[in-house]
C-alpha cells in the first residue's frame, strides 16, 4: 500500500483523510499528546486494521477519540452526573475517561471489555477531521507495537509507511506523552496511566477522591512492563555512573544536568543530547530525543535519572518501560 502524505492545514486534505477513514482505512493523526493511529470506531472491519498494521494483540482497548460531549452518552452507559461538568472543564485535551459501555460498542475496540476509554482532544486538525467527517475514531499511538511512541509525521513514516492509508502531517505534538487514563466510578477516580495531567491536577478536577496505585493489572493501552521502546538498549543512570564511565564511543547519552553538561563539554566527540530540565519540555522532547538517538545505532542509550519530583510520574512511568535495567 502506498501511504498519502496529507497536509492538516488544507482542507482538501482533510477532507480526503476523512474519506479515507469512512472508507474503512487507517490514518495516522496528529492530536496534543502523540501521533494515533486512527479508524472509524464505528466500523469493526476497520479498527481490526489497526491491530494488524501495529503487530498489536486484539486483547488490548483501544481509546475512541470523540468530537464532542454530546457523545459521552453515545458510548458510554449512565457517566455519573457530576462527570459532565468536569469534562466542560477538562475536554478537549490529555484526560481518557474509562466507562462502562453501551452493548452495542463492538469488542473489537474494547479488547472484549465491557468498559470504553473515551477523550476529546484538542488538537485543531484532528478535531476538524472529526467534524468533517461526523467521525468518532479509535486511534491507539502510531507506532509498532510496544515500540517507541511518534510526535512527529517523520516517525510515523518510519515505522507505519506503506502498511496505513495516508498519514495526516499536524506537525511536532504539543505535550510529548500519551493521556492520563482514569476509571471513573461513582464514589472514586482510580488512575490507570500517568499522563501530562498529574495527581494535583486531577484532584483538583474532581469532586472524588482520586486514587493512584503503584501498580495496576487491569487492561489498558501502555500497561505492559516492555512498551515506548526504541531499537537500541535504554539504560537509566545516575550522574556519577555516566561520569565515571568516561566517554564511550559506543554510547549516545540522554542528559539535562548541568553538572553533565559541564562534563561534557570537556569531552571530545561525545554523542549526547540535551535535555530541557522543566517536566513540560523534558516530556515534549522524550520520544522525539529518544528516536534521535535510537538513528545513531550506538550499543546502548544511557539516560541520566530525571528528577523524583511532583509533575514527572509520566515521564518516569515510560523511561521505565522503556529500559532494560
């Protein structure tokens, strides 16, 4: 198949993405937080593509991506009432709210639950797909399965080019990390991925207790221990370890300190890239720094451990998965 590189600021473009989706065939799409993989959520034939176009097990749910909340009752069965005004606050954007879903949502899209992930996001190109298209999407990340997470068109291309229909270039995404994922009960939130949303955030967001378990076995996209991983081995490192290895020449260093900075800065040809210190540009570049690095085909990509501090429990959830140690 050959994939179509479409332009998210044409119209035409977007309207021949949208055909393309109501047609049954997949599309890459931008949204705020990673590129996603999307089909007709409404069309079984079609999601079961994504499956095949990842590599991706048909047991994992995938997140249905909405145009607006008048479709919350559409997908999901009896959302508590005081849902609804929190998502006027929180919608569009990083927030999958898991559900029980209406019988006629086919399993396909659910990992055969009975329960669907539901968000609104607020990237403007793939919000006017949605709405050109009249179109509900499930859209999973764009990548291969359990492999490293695409924030631009380029690594979309990469590892989906000529397996998708067409991929619709939005440009860099804005925030770098997949949602925060919630289950949504009466009397409780339960966290079941970190996301750019943090537990402050969500605290503030909803009128009950929001729970965050240090561990979970329930099915949900990115909740395999191996997941966001790029061809070469990742490997997290203190800053004394990176420093008393001296330069490698079979290393590409992932750093932000400026205690490595200066150490590096002292070595000759070192293959490194910096890292912006905030949590909000440390997350927007990860994946894209991390593709970067996976290019140099070097034995191993050494990170220096990010901060343990509040706003990072994203970024540390998918370093984790990502290494090896």
């Amino acid at each position: 198949m050959k994939t179509e590189y479409l332009n998210a600021d044409s119209p035409a473009d977007l309207s021949r993405a949208a055909h393309w989706l109501k047609h049954g065939e997949l599309v890459a799409v931008p949204t705020e937080t990673v590129y996603g993989l999307a089909a007709d959520a409404t069309n079984p034939t079609a999601v079961e593509k994504i499956f095949e176009a990842k590599g991706r097990p048909k047991n994992h749910p995938l997140i249905t991506h909405i145009r607006d909340l008048d479709q919350l009752d559409f997908w999901a069965q009896r959302p508590p009432a005081w849902l609804y005004p929190v998502l006027e606050s929180a919608w569009p954007g990083p927030l999958t709210v898991v559900l029980r879903k209406q019988p006629w949502v086919n399993p396909v899209v659910t990992g055969g639950l009975d329960s669907i992930g539901l968000r609104m996001p607020s990237h403007p190109a793939l919000m006017n797909l949605l709405n050109i298209g009249q179109l509900a999407v499930a859209a999973p990340s764009a990548n291969l399965y359990q492999q490293l997470t695409p924030t631009s068109p380029q690594q979309v291309c990469a590892a989906l080019g000529g397996r998708i229909a067409a991929i619709l270039d939005g440009g860099r995404c804005q925030l770098g990390t997949e949602s925060t994922i919630v289950r949504i009960s009466d009397n409780e939130v339960r966290v079941l991925r970190a996301g750019p949303l943090q537990r402050r955030e969500l605290e503030a967001l909803f009128p009950v207790p929001v729970v965050v378990p240090e561990s979970h076995q329930e099915h949900v996209p990115g909740n395999k221990r191996v997941h966001y991983r790029p061809r070469t081995p990742v490997y997290l490192k203190s800053r004394n370890e990176i420093m008393s290895a001296g330069k490698r020449s079979d290393l590409v260093h992932l750093y932000f300190s400026d205690e490595l900075s200066q150490w590096a800065a002292e070595q000759d040809d070192l293959q490194a890239i910096v890292m912006p210190a905030d949590a909000a540009g440390y997350r927007h570049a990860l994946y894209a720094s991390l593709y970067q690095a996976d290019q140099h085909q070097a034995g191993a990509i050494w990170i220096e451990m990010p901060p343990q501090a509040e706003g990072w429990d994203d970024i540390w959830d998918r370093l984790r998965r990502a290494t090896l140690s």
